[in-house]
C-alpha cells in the first residue's frame, strides 16, 4: 500500500511539476499593450518593470498595506532585484476515493536586471534546477537585439505548463507517445540570438536557438502579435512559428493566438500544429473564459485538448478546467483549480484532479 501510494504521489507531481513560469497574456491583454509594460524581458515573464511593479500592488491584490504601497525592487542605483517562489498541491480523485496527493515547490527563481543607457543586462537563477538564464539586450529605434542564453518566444508563453500548447502531461499517462507539445518545464536554458521591433501597437521578433530541445539541434523561430481597441474592447491577435533547421526530427509548428476583453471578461485561445512532433502531424489548442468578479477574485473556465495524430481520433485527449485565482495581498497569488480529462469515444473520465498553488513574488 505504501509504495503504490508514493507511486501515486510522484506521478501526480511529474504531471503537474512546473505550473507556472511564464506570464499572464491576459494581463497584457486587459491593458490593451504587449507584455513588456510590465515586463523587462520583451517576450513577458520573469523580472517586472516600474510599470508592472505598480500593477500588481494597485491592479491585481484585494488590500494593498501602505508598508509596501512604495515597493520597487531596487537594491542599488543601477540594479534592481526580483524572484519567483511557487509551491504546489495536487490531488486526484478516481470516483468518491482519493488516489494520492503530493506537495512540493515548482520554482524559485531570482533575477537581477542593470540597465546603462540603452543596454539592459538582465539574469535569473532557477535554484531547483541549478540552471541559469541571462540576455543582453540592446534598445534602440523601437527595435532591439537580444542575445544570450534563454529560451525561445513562441505562442502565447501561457502560465500553466500543463496546457497542452504548452507541456501537457509531461510522463504518459494515457498510453499515448506524446501529450502536449514539447516545451516542457524542464528543458534548459539554451544560446540564443533574438531581434524584435516595435511598431505602434504592434511587436515581431524572430531568433535563432541551439540545443534547446535537443542537445545538438538548431532551431529557428519568429512571433508577432497586434493588440488593437474599439471602444471598450481590446483585442488581440498573433501568430508564431518554430522550426528546427538542424536536426534529425525536423520539428516543424505554427501557432495562432487571440484573445477579447471587454471590462472584467476576458476571453483567450491558441491553436498549435505540428509536423514530426509524433509520426506525422499532431494538433494541441487551448481555450480560456475569465470574469474578474471583484478585485482580487478572478474566476475561470478553460477547455484544452490534444491530438498526437489527426490521421486518427482514438488517441485525442480533452481536458476540463474551472478554477478560482485570488491574490489577497500584494506580492502573493493564490489558485485552486479543479480539472478532469476525457479520452475520445466512449472512454470514461479518468478521475478529478484538485490543485492549489501559492505564488510569492517580489
């Protein structure tokens, strides 16, 4: 009983290791702009500018204390200092009896940022990892040149490596090759060579990766995305590519994104296909409906699914998602979600999954 509940334990943590590590579109998405208001890396995620800093202490959290009402990251004249701590727990239900339940950190991260003139040189260390991430980047003609060792811009970056666009089920627990597409949380850091410019509302980059998925492929990609208003709309469209130019696979994707926000409802999706992920061609897409019922409580529901190959139809995975994220307190996030995934055809339910996830950061 003992080892088949430890086996339990470690299997509901492979799945879910790694929630989120990225950044929040929809955040991007509500003020109208790309992710670099908030954030100083132009592709999102990671260390938060002035302007994100003051988002999420007078936007996002319930109660804002007068104490960190002034709060700016900045140690010394020319640095600034952030990081990223997320502990997790999940447990699954096979009907009315509790399968397992494991509770364990995700991440912690710390990142330093120096900016002199137009060069910004920006690190983050992943402590449980031991991996370390770093990119120079030069500003200039609403444009950029970024280099250094990071990974790739694809998609919308979501929060949650478990979606399918994403991850997905990073060991295979329905029996299928693959279930989700390959950006695992645990893929390291790799060289990279980026370049991005800005035009108005909209942001394209393109770059080249070496060794990111596999040790010695080379790989090629390129995002643009447009954010436009109409009245009290905002809109949001894109598209991406990933290519792998050296390799034995020659991994080929092409995503396309959006999402719609009208006051406290938000509305994102994406749909990714892949050629040579499997066999042949597979497709992973990703729905999501959120309602910010007051400050502080956001709730939502998200569908996603997966299809390792179109050729056939026994082998798609849909999974169901509501969930509520409510941020009490500047610099702390709180979500519960309650998730369950259906097989294609007549296959049954394979169980409920119950997460909850704290998420510091400064």
């Amino acid at each position: 009983m003992t080892s088949q509940r430890f086996k339990y334990s470690y299997f509901l943590l492979i799945i879910i290791l790694t929630g989120t590590l990225w950044a929040v579109p929809r955040y991007a998405m509500e003020s109208g702009s790309s992710c670099i208001l908030c954030h100083i890396d132009p592709s999102g995620g990671g260390l938060r500018n002035d302007y994100g800093i003051a988002y999420g202490l007078d936007d996002l959290a319930r109660k804002t204390p007068d104490k960190i009402s002034g709060y700016a990251g900045i140690i010394l004249k020319h640095f600034q200092i952030g990081g990223d701590v997320r502990i997790q727990s999940v447990s699954k239900n096979k009907g009315n009896v509790p399968s397992g339940l494991a509770i364990f950190p995700m991440q912690a991260n710390i990142q330093l940022k120096t900016e002199v003139g137009k060069v910004i040189a920006l690190a983050q260390l992943a402590t449980l990892q031991s991996d370390l991430g770093f990119q120079i980047r030069l500003n200039g003609f609403n444009g950029y040149v970024k280099t250094g060792i990071g990974k790739p811009s694809f998609g919308l970056k979501l929060d949650d490596h478990t979606v399918f666009t994403r991850g997905g089920n990073i060991r295979l627990i329905h029996g299928n090759h693959r279930e989700g597409m390959p950006f695992l949380p645990v893929l390291k850091n790799a060289p990279f060579l980026e370049l991005g410019h800005y035009k108005g509302n909209t942001h394209y980059s393109f770059g080249m990766i070496k060794g990111y998925l596999y040790e010695k492929s080379e790989s090629s990609y390129g995002r643009l995305e447009h954010f436009f208003s109409n009245g009290s709309l905002n809109k949001m469209i894109g598209a991406s590519f990933f290519r792998e130019t050296t390799a034995a696979k020659d991994l080929q994707m092409v995503n396309l994104f959006g999402g719609l926000n009208r006051g406290n409802l938000s509305w994102m999706g994406e749909v990714t296909v892949a050629e040579n992920l499997v066999s042949d061609r597979s497709i992973a897409s990703y729905s999501e409906l959120t309602l910010k019922v007051k400050k502080g409580f956001t709730i939502l529901a998200r569908i996603d699914f997966f299809d390792e190959s179109m050729i056939y139809t026994e082998d798609a995975i849909r999974r169901t998602t509501f969930g509520l994220n409510y941020v009490p307190l500047p610099l702390v996030d709180i979500k519960f979600q309650i998730r369950s995934t259906q097989l294609s055809g007549v296959v049954p339910s394979k169980g409920i999954e119950f997460l909850s996830q704290l998420h510091l950061w400064f």
